[in-house]
C-alpha cells in the first residue's frame, strides 16, 4: 500500500492542517519514504518534524523501514547537492536526491 500523506505539519497529530486525517493510512504501510524540498535550509530538520509527528501520532511508526527522498533536484545548485549528499538521517535510512522534472533518480528509490 502507497499512502500519499498531504498537509503533514508541526502539531498534525494534534489536529494542526490535514495530516490528521491521514496519519491513520500510514500505520498499513510497509516502507515510509519522506519527501523533502532539498532546496530548503532547514533539510535536517524538517525530516525531524515529520518524524516526531508521525511518533506522537503512533510510537510504532518509528520502527518502519524509512528513506528520505529530497526533491526538486534538479533547481538545486550543485554545491547545495554535494552538501546533501553527505547527510545522514538515521541508521539504515537511505537518502535520494530525486526531480520528477527530470527523472533523476527516480527508477533507483
């Protein structure tokens, strides 16, 4: 099962934006794959506020495999790219730098 989750903010699992009404469709998926604008600055931490969301709606969710997919690769500047390759969001968390635009890595994640 693939659950498209939108309106994912700080404070969903409270009622915050539409993430709420979604958070229950996460619990049946097998893998999470987190999509994060790679032209953001604060990349690190808004895999942070997604995850914490997720474990306050549901502690289990955190033992779900994961992968960080960052998005929009190909307006990103290539040393903005090298930086995000160097990132690490947990143990056994694959990182994608992707761009639906241009199909970068896309057939990989």
């Amino acid at each position: 099962m693939v659950a498209d989750i939108p309106g994912l903010i700080e404070g969903a699992h409270e009622g915050k934006g539409l993430g709420i009404q979604f958070l229950p469709d996460i619990e049946r998926t097998q893998v999470l794959v987190y999509l994060i604008d790679c032209t953001s600055e604060t990349v690190k931490e808004d895999f942070k506020v997604l995850v914490n969301e997720l474990k306050s709606f549901n502690e289990e969710l955190r033992k779900k495999r994961s992968i960080v997919a960052l998005t929009k690769a190909d307006i990103a500047h290539e040393e903005t790219k090298a930086k995000l390759k160097k990132l690490r969001f947990g143990k056994g968390i694959s990182v994608h730098i992707i761009s639906a635009v241009t199909k970068k890595e896309l057939k990989i994640l």
